[in-house]
C-alpha cells in the first residue's frame, strides 16, 4: 500500500511534468495588471462574497484588456490564507483584495514579504505602507432595516442571525435596535451566534430557533439566504444581506443592505494603473455608495416611507445613529445627551445596548 | 441473483503491483479529464496546476511541508491505534487542545522571552492532546463506552473551549475586542528554516516521529502486541496482552502527536490563537492514514500527497479559474482511484452466479465456516480468510505465537461503519492451534432477517468473538 502511494504520486506528477515540458506557456504579451482576490466563501454565496465578485467583474468592465483577475474562493480563515495571499502575489499579482477579517494577520505577513505588491484587506484595523483597509458603514444599512423592523413587528421580538460576536456585527445589531426603538421603545432582539461566515444549514437552524420563539422578524449578519428563507417559509418578515436577496424570498424580503464595492474596486486598480496607489483606510457608508439599501418591498407605503425617510436622514448626516445618551445592557454609560460615538469608539465596541437578548462572549 | 464476494488474495503477483498504481493513475487522469473539460481547460494545463505548478519553486515545495507536517503527525498517531482496532476520530479535537495548551504556556508563563519557552509549550501541548485523548480511553476502558461517539464529541467540545477563550478571557487586549490573542512573541515563535517562506523548525519533528512510530509497530513488543490486539483479538487474550492497556496508551499517543502537531501550528503558522486553526487536519489525517496503509512511513507519502492535492486545487483556481468545488472533485477522485487501487490489491472481487450461491458455505478453499443455507451467511463473507499458515502468502501480518499460528485477516471497514458495536467484532477468524482448526464466525447485522432457529444454529456451532470481552 505505502508502495502503491509513492509510485502513484510519483508517477502522476512525472507524466503531469513530462506532458507540461511539451505544452509550453501561454505568451505574456502587454503585460495587464493583475488584481487577485480572496474570498472566504463560495462565489456563489448570493451574499457578502458574491457581492466582491461583482465588485472584481465591476473591474474587469471598466479596464478590459489592461487588467486581468483571479479569485480564490472558500480560502479559510486559517493557516490555510497566508498561503494563498503569497501565491497570489508570487504569481505575479499587483494588486490583491482579501476580503474577510481572518485574513488581517495573514495579510500582513504576506505584505512583508512581497512589498513591491499592494494590498487592501477588507474590515480589519492593521495597515502598513503597501496595505490598505476598506469596509462599509453597514451598520447605516441596518439602522433603516431596524426602521422596518419596528414597523413590522407585532409581537415586539426580532430574530438575529448573528455570525462572530466581533465590533462589526455587534455594531450592527446596536444600530438595528436603535432603529427599531425609535419607531417603537419596547422592542426586543434576540440574537444567536452560528460562529461562522458561511453555514447554510446552520444559519438556517438559527433563523428557525429565533421563529419558534417567537420572532416575527428575522434579520441576519451571515452571509448565505439561508435564514431569509427560514423566515420565508415561516412567513415572517426578513432583510436580506449583503446583497438583494429577493429571489430567495420573493414575499416577504423587505428590503437588503447591499455592498456595493464596485466603485472603490475600480478607483483602486486604477490608482495602481495611475502609478498613485497609497495605504489608505477608508470607511464608507450610504453617503459614499458603498451602502446601498435594495428596494423597499412587501410593505404597506407608510412602511416605505418611513425607511426611505430614515435613509436619506443618515445618509446626510442629519441623524447621527449612536447618539447619546446610550447606556450599555450592563448598566454602563457609554456616551451622554447630545454627543456622538466616534469612529474608534464604533469599531471596539463590545457592548450591547439594553433591549439585545443573547449572550456576548467576553 | 447473482453476489459479489470480496476475498482477500492469497497472492500478489509482480503485475499486480503493477496494475494497481498505474490503474488509478490512468483512472485519475481519465475521470479528471472530465472534470478539466467540462469547464473548457486542457486536461494537461490541469494535470500541471495539480501536480507540478504548486511544487515547482522552493516556496511551493515549503509550502508542502508545511501543509504536510500536521496531517504526517496526526496520521502517524491515528495509524497506530486504529491497527488496534480503536477508533479514534476526534483527533481534530487533540489538535485543538494541543494548540491552547502550547500557546496558553506562551501566554501566561513567567519564563516569556526565555529559550524554555518552546520546550515547555511543546509538553504542555503533548500532555493537553494526550489528556483529551485520555478521556476517550477512559470512558472506553471503564464504561465500554463507543470511543468514535466520544472522541468526535469531544471535538465540539475543544472547538468551543477554543471559541471561549479567545471571545473572551484570552482575547487580545489590544485587538479592537475581535476574537484573537496577542500575536505570541517571539521565543513563542518556531524560526523560520528558509527565509522569506513559512517552513518552520517544527517540520523537523515529523520525520523522527514516524520513524518512532515504524520502530514501535514493527520493533517493539508494545507495537506487536498492539497489532495482534488488532488484528486477532483473540488470539491477544490467549497471550495475555491487556486490550485495555492498548486502547489507552494508542489513543494517549496518537492524542501526544495530535496536540503536538496544533502547537506547532500555533507557534509555527499561525502566529495566535483564531476561532478557526485547523482547516480540518484532524479529519483529514483519517483519510491519510487509511491512504498510507496505516504504516507510519505511508503515512507520511500519504500526507505529502494529500497536502499536494490541497495546494493543486488552490493553483488551479488561481492558473486556471477552476472554481472551488471542481478542485474538490478531483481532489476526491484521486483519493477514490488511490484507495480502490490498494483495496483490490489486497483483496479480490469474486461474482457467484445464483446457482453457486446455495453451495458457496462449503465451495472452494476460503471458506471453512460452517454452511449457514441462509443467504445471509454470503453477504457476510467479505472478509472470510483462507487458513493459510505461510505468513508471507498474504498482506496481513501474521503473528507467530509460541506453538500455535495464527492468521487472521481483519476487515478494514471505514471506521465509522463500525460504530455499531456488532460490527466491531466482525472479524472473522480462522485459527490453527496446534493443528486443530477451529473457526468462528460473528453474527453479521444482517443475521437478524435470518430466524431465530437458523441464528440458533448457527451459535450451536460456532462461538461468538467479542473482542474486547
């Protein structure tokens, strides 16, 4: 047997080499830039890795022959990323989006290593002279959702489908209460943790907990349709992620944060092509485009007109969302009457608001 | 209706060897062809990002240590106790603890920038995968308590001990509250054996390791002992060899290198404790040990092997665009053809015509079992062994004991196949103490449609084999 594996092994990659030695390379001929990204999950996810697909197909359109992309997808977010990034880079990228958290660390290092190659990495806080961070003011997204939500819901309760309890999504459930409160005081979110990006069945077995205690509308930070269609089946209200859904729950999608990373795609490769390129961090929200809300839907007009009211207020800047006072669940004051969290404040938070049920490790 | 039966061969001719690595070779080739073609790539173009683009520059080739250093270690340790019999599936788990015991010891000893530092997390981790390890054996040994379910439990378990940890109390302080230690600094931190790449000095514990272990299965009376447990329980107790002293120090071992291997991953990789440290390694090295034939030193071809596919599939998607699952669909048919090539080597399928069927109990040379009419008694001849007393006339081992030979084939069932305790003991033996053959046969699942008379007979005449008594 152990025989048999060595020989096999061998004699595959020898006839693999041999046949190779006669193929011959493909020619490099005008040298396009090449833009690799990273993908945590499957292309086909319908939500958060999908919607960087489009964003490097964004890329592909505007610059045609002076670029050319690769993805990896399903890359973990472990010892597995670093790989990966360097291989990108080794293989002659210029230009490399790794696009979840995980692969803050991972890289870093691989930068260190390759610092002719520029890098953005999406959502995490480290940069250095040829790595830059982005990520998008979804929490604007999930403010107007909370809008919604408080509308909708009879019982009081709302279903949260949470992925990681890291400042990103904690975030996100604090803006969508706030939102829901302000159309209604007594309501309350439940959240549940699937300790995963992407987990269809278990993100569904989530959705489906939250219904059968009680929710009545389900809302989600995980990155597959799966608890929209929980919820769709249940028939109870639900917000779609990352991307427009509806497909998957054609009667009862309200409406989606949509990422929109086509624009900032584009302007970054062509800084590269400009010779321009800087580490730089940006942080855009609905204002920049990067946030979009899909439409409003399956909702009496009111409804609607609530959101897109809310929406345009926090898109200018009128409504602040983590305006004070805000007091933690715990009973610690956060900030006082009038004033704002800041930006610093926003992405460490690790508290929740009174009114989130559900655990917070800490 | 006609049966297949699957016997083991009694020999193994020179084109036989032959046949059963070029057969999967052109199998692999063929199949995977198919997959290359239907997404419009040049079966060769794939071949080569497979098998020859991830290892052709020295960082591929570190690369591949590095990806195979954690499977050779787990796969080394796994091999060993499932030659006894013992299951061991939750190695994933062993990993993990091994992990947070090496780099809590980074963490939190006094000792932090000193050179004890390595050492001391390297026996934390031994000591952290041996103990989860432990458990299993514990509740095996004590309360006969299936260890598939309990070392798989325990998996879940670590994984969110680990979660815990790094949610909470071992949390960067400094890390914007995201789920992830400090960076481990450097005495924490294996060097780097070639610069510029991740090949680390931990790399250099897997060789001497499954050297260690080919010495103790094949060189000491512990690993002789454990193979007979294995491979003829039976005759194990009739020498006297303890199976629950086995269970305990195959699966405290294989825990030692598995928890080992989640240090060096820690300290050598990765850099920190993350939610998510293994891509699946501990489950994975099941796939290697079986590939390698349960031979340590098959093992670790086997790990280099599966590392390389790994690697093969994420070149492909970067060279080729082959998407995700399309890689993982040849990764799957290279180790189908891989293993079905060592099967038929070992074993050879017969096709019983009906007519024969009646008559198989006592037709030809490999079967001495009582004839059961039933047709039960065919299904259950997959493993029926010839008495065969020459012990290089076949690829089992066999152990010659004082006066007595004994050989014995054991079924190399999938181990979760065999998570039903009946199954378990389904080893059919044949033995020939001093020259008076006696044979056994264990009621097979499916000798319960038999009735109850026939299953009556059947015990009149044969002697049910527990091995674990």
């Amino acid at each position: 047997m152990k025989l048999g594996i060595f020989t096999t092994a061998l004699a595959v990659v020898a006839a693999a080499a041999a046949v190779s030695g006669a193929r011959g390379l493909p020619a490099a001929s005008a040298e396009p830039l090449k833009v690799g990204f990273v993908y945590v999950g499957p292309v086909g996810d319908h939500g958060w890795t999908y919607r960087h697909d489009i964003g490097r197909r964004a890329v592909e359109e505007e610059f045609g022959d002076k670029v050319s992309t690769t993805f990896v997808e399903s890359v973990n977010e472990g010892p597995d990323a670093e790989r990966v990034i360097s291989r990108l880079a080794s293989e002659g990228h210029d230009l490399i989006f790794t696009t979840s958290f995980g692969f803050m660390n991972p890289t870093i290092k691989a930068a260190e290593r390759f610092p002719d190659v520029r890098f953005e990495h999406a959502t995490g806080y480290k940069r250095a002279d040829n790595v830059s961070t982005y990520a998008g003011r979804f929490y604007e997204g999930r403010y107007v959702s909370g809008v919604m939500a408080g509308h909708l819901s009879e019982g009081g309760v709302i279903g949260y489908v949470g992925s990681f309890p890291i400042p990103e999504v904690v975030r996100g459930v604090n803006a969508f209460l706030l939102g829901a409160r302000s159309v209604r005081p007594d309501i309350r979110v439940q959240v549940v943790w699937v300790n995963s990006w992407y987990d269809p069945g278990r993100e569904r077995d989530a959705a489906q907990v939250l219904i059968d205690r009680g929710a009545d509308v389900i809302t989600q930070h995980t990155d597959s349709p799966a608890p929209l269609q929980a919820a769709a089946a249940a028939g109870v209200y639900a917000f779609g992620q990352a991307s427009d859904m509806i497909a998957f729950a054609p009667d009862t999608q309200v409406t989606a944060v949509v990422d929109n990373w086509d624009r900032y795609y584009v302007a970054r490769a062509r800084a590269v092509l400009d010779g321009d390129w800087e580490s730089s961090d940006t942080w855009g929200g609905l204002d920049t485009g990067m946030v979009e809300m899909a439409a409003y839907t399956n909702v009496p007009e009111s409804v609607a007109s609530a959101a897109r009211a809310a929406e345009a207020a926090v898109r200018s800047g009128e409504h602040r969302i983590f305006t004070g006072p805000l007091v933690s669940r715990d009973g610690v004051r956060k900030i006082g009457e009038g004033e704002v969290l800041d930006d610093d404040a926003l992405l460490a938070m690790d508290w929740f608001l009174e009114g989130v049920e559900g655990e917070l490790p800490n | 209706m006609t049966r297949l039966r699957v016997e083991p061969r009694t020999s193994a001719p020179l084109s036989l060897h032959v046949a059963a690595f070029a057969v999967p070779v052109a199998a692999t080739a063929l199949l995977g062809s198919l997959v290359f073609l239907s997404f419009s790539i040049s079966p060769l173009a794939g071949l080569h990002a497979f098998f020859v683009a991830p290892v052709s520059s020295a960082h591929g080739l570190s690369e591949l240590l590095v990806k195979a250093a954690p499977l050779t270690l787990i796969g080394c340790g796994l091999a060993l106790a499932f030659r006894s019999n013992t299951w061991n599936i939750g190695a994933e788990g062993q990993f993990t603890l091994g992990a947070i015991a090496g780099c809590g010891v980074a963490l939190f000893a006094p000792w932090q920038d000193s050179a004890l530092m390595l050492p001391a997390m390297i026996l934390a981790a031994l000591a952290a995968g041996a103990f989860w390890a432990g458990i299993v054996a514990w509740l095996r040994t004590r309360f006969a308590a299936n260890e598939i379910l309990s070392s798989l439990m325990l998996v879940y378990v670590a994984q969110f001990l680990l979660l815990w940890l790094v949610q909470g109390p071992w949390r960067d302080p400094d890390g914007f509250n995201f789920p992830e230690t400090r960076l481990l600094q450097d005495a924490a931190t294996l060097s780097p054996l070639l610069p510029g790449t991740r090949l680390h000095s931990g790399v250099l514990f897997v060789l001497p390791a499954a050297v260690c272990l080919w010495l103790i299965l094949y060189r000491s009376l512990f690993g002789f002992q454990l193979r007979v447990v294995g491979a003829a329980p039976r005759a194990a107790r009739f020498a006297g060899f303890s199976r629950a002293r086995i269970i305990w120090l195959t699966l405290c071992l294989g825990g030692a290198l598995a928890g080992l291997a989640g240090t060096l991953e820690v300290s050598g990789v990765i850099g920190q404790l993350v939610p998510r440290i293994s891509p699946g390694y501990g489950f994975t090295a099941i796939i290697v040990a079986f590939l390698g034939g349960l031979h340590p030193l098959g093992v670790v071809a086997a790990a280099l092997l599966v590392a390389l596919t790994y690697l093969g599939a994420e070149t492909a998607q970067i060279l080729l665009g082959l998407p995700h699952a399309a890689a993982g669909i040849f990764q799957g048919l290279l180790l189908f053809t891989v293993l079905g090539g060592g099967f038929l080597r070992r074993y050879r399928v017969r096709v019983i015509p009906r007519a024969e069927t009646a008559t198989a109990g006592t037709a030809g040379t490999t079967k001495t079992a009582p004839s059961l009419s039933s047709p039960s008694s065919t299904i259950t001849g997959t493993t029926k062994t010839a008495p065969s007393l020459s012990p290089s006339s076949s690829t089992t081992t066999a152990p010659s004991l004082s006066s007595s030979t004994i050989t014995e084939t054991t079924k190399t069932a999938a181990p979760l196949s065999s998570s039903s305790s009946s199954l378990s003991s389904t080893t059919t033996a044949t033995e020939t103490v001093t020259g008076k053959v006696t044979t056994k046969t264990t009621p097979s699942l499916s000798s319960s449609s038999s009735s109850s008379t026939t299953a009556g007979t059947t015990k009149t005449v044969t002697k049910t084999e527990t091995d674990d008594g």
